[in-house]
C-alpha cells in the first residue's frame, strides 16, 4: 500500500470503471422480477408533459423491454428534464463511477484530504465526460466540479461510517447497542454492503447541492436524482483488509473524529514498517484474520483478486 502521494498511483488504475451512460447487464425476467415490474402501473407512471409522439413511443418501448415502476420513472425524469437537467444527471453519473472506484482503491493511503478528490477531477477532465469545453482554463467552472466530486466523497465516507456501524450494532428505542460479536455482520458480508450502498447516492439532499454546484445560475429539477453507478468493485482480501482497518477504528473512536482516526491508524500501520510495500501487507492481512475471527461466522473464503 503506497503514501497517497505516491507516484505508483496512477490515473490509469481506474481505466477499468466504464464512463456514463453505462449500460446496464441484460438479465431474464423471472418470476421475482416479473412480480417487481407492475406493467399495469405503466400508463400512471408515463404522464409526461413531452412531446406525445415520443412519448408514446418510450411507452411502447418500456413494455417491451420489461421496465420496472422505478426505471419507468427514471425515464419519465428524463423526458421531462431540460437539457441542463440531463447535463447535470450525467455530471452525477460520472462523478458517482470514479469517486466510488477511489474510494475503494486499496492503494489509496488516506480516507481524507483533497489527493483523492484531485484525482478524480482530473480523470473526468481528461476524458470530457459531459464536461464545458477548456473547463480547467474557467477557474469558477473547475472550482465547482471540483467542490462536487469532493461532496460526492463526503457521502462516500458519510454512508461507510453508517455501513460499519450497522455491522456492530444494532437500533433500540432510538440508540444504537453493541452486538455480541457473533452476531455482527463477517467482513465478507460487510464488504458486499460497503460496495452495494456506496454505489448508490442515498442523499436526495445532497444530490440537489451537488446540481446547484455544478449548474448553479439554471433552476434545474432535482427530484428522482439517485443514481445507481455501475462499476466493476469485487471483493478481494486486500479490500476486506482494509475495512477491517476501518471496523477495528470505529470500535475505538465512533464520533466525529473516526474519520481523521481512520487516517491516523493507516499512517501508523505503514510507519511501523518503514513503508515496506510487503510488510504493509502482511500486516494489513493480520488486521483482516483477527477481524474474520471475532465477528460474525468464519464459514466463507475470500478468493484473491486484482486490487479494486
């Protein structure tokens, strides 16, 4: 695990995160699916104020390609969107695929600061996702892209501290208890939730702070915004490593300082090794083993993978 500033971390390392739109992976309808997509609702959902024609078109076009009540709406949004609405819905797309691949890059040696959030704006500008022409020479423009890919890294860490804590504890009468260890979620089980919930903006209200950075002078619609980024995270050892490290913190220090916590035990974890790329290691993997030990069932392999 290199220092954040290290010049092994490369903008290259996320190539792999495709860019919005992103198609999503054809799956056959089944009875669970079929049940979830109410085709009768179809005529309620599609009362758009757009053009009939295309509207009746889209409306055909749901039917047969099988659309779910959400994605219906999703579509309805869309239709009904100006064209600084749907800039600004695909700024979100792509902000929400690299931030989310950062975020759970194993070679990233801080939760925090502005490297990370640097990083992504950078990989967006170098491909023009969707972006004003020569945004990096208008200062005002950059700025905001900039500010919103760092409130997208806020939700991030937002939405994995409550993850994390879901995993140890649980909610009575309106405060959060300790779990017996055994009945808290194994770092297997935490990792998939961290993957699946991070993937999704949960914020409505950050969505619309994030629209009013990025488009600040339009009045845009800013209802129906979570998007779900498609990215190709997977869960290998080195990611279960490193959120264990992120377990291990917040059962010392769960307030407002877990995250500059968080930092400080990762600085301290490669310090004791002299920054030793394979002593890092060993020693990140023995924070995994004692967590596999102490929460939840040890009844699942991990399987090693390219680092995400």
């Amino acid at each position: 695990m290199a220092p954040i500033n290290s010049d092994d971390f490369d903008l290259d390392d996320f190539e792999e995160v495709p860019s919005s739109p992103s198609r999503p992976e054809k799956q056959k309808a089944t009875y669970e699916t079929a049940g979830a997509s109410d085709h009768s609702a179809v005529a309620g959902v599609l009362q758009l104020n757009a053009n009939g024609n295309v509207l009746a078109a889209a409306k055909r076009y749901a039917g047969i390609k099988r659309l779910r009540v959400d994605q219906l709406t999703e579509v309805e949004t869309f239709l009904n969107d100006t064209p600084a609405g749907r800039e600004v819905r695909n700024y979100i797309k792509n902000i929400g695929h690299y931030v989310s691949a950062v975020f759970f890059s194993v070679r990233l040696a801080a939760f925090r600061g502005d490297h990370a959030t640097k990083l992504v704006t950078a990989k967006l500008i170098s491909l023009c996702l969707d972006l004003p022409e020569n945004i990096e020479h208008d200062i005002a423009s950059y700025d905001r892209l900039d500010e919103a890919v760092g409130e997208f890294f806020t939700q991030r860490r937002s939405l994995a501290k409550k993850e994390i804590r879901d995993s140890v504890c649980k909610k009575a009468s309106g405060k959060f208890t300790a779990l017996p260890d055994k009945e808290c979620l194994n770092i297997y089980k935490l990792t998939q939730n961290l993957i699946k919930g991070l993937c999704l903006s949960h914020s409505e209200g950050d969505d619309k702070k994030i629209c009013c950075l990025l488009r600040p002078a339009e009045k845009l619609p800013t209802s129906g915004i979570r998007l779900h980024v498609k990215t190709r995270i997977i869960v290998t050892v080195e990611l279960c490593a490193r959120i264990a490290i992120m377990r291990r913190v917040y059962q010392m220090v769960s307030g407002q300082d877990y995250w500059p916590s968080a930092d400080n035990s990762m600085e301290a974890l490669q310090k004791k090794v002299g920054y030793d790329k394979d002593r890092i290691g060993r020693l990140v993997k023995d924070v995994l083993l004692k967590d596999r030990a102490k929460y939840g069932v040890d009844d699942y392999q991990i399987e090693e993978g390219t680092p995400t």
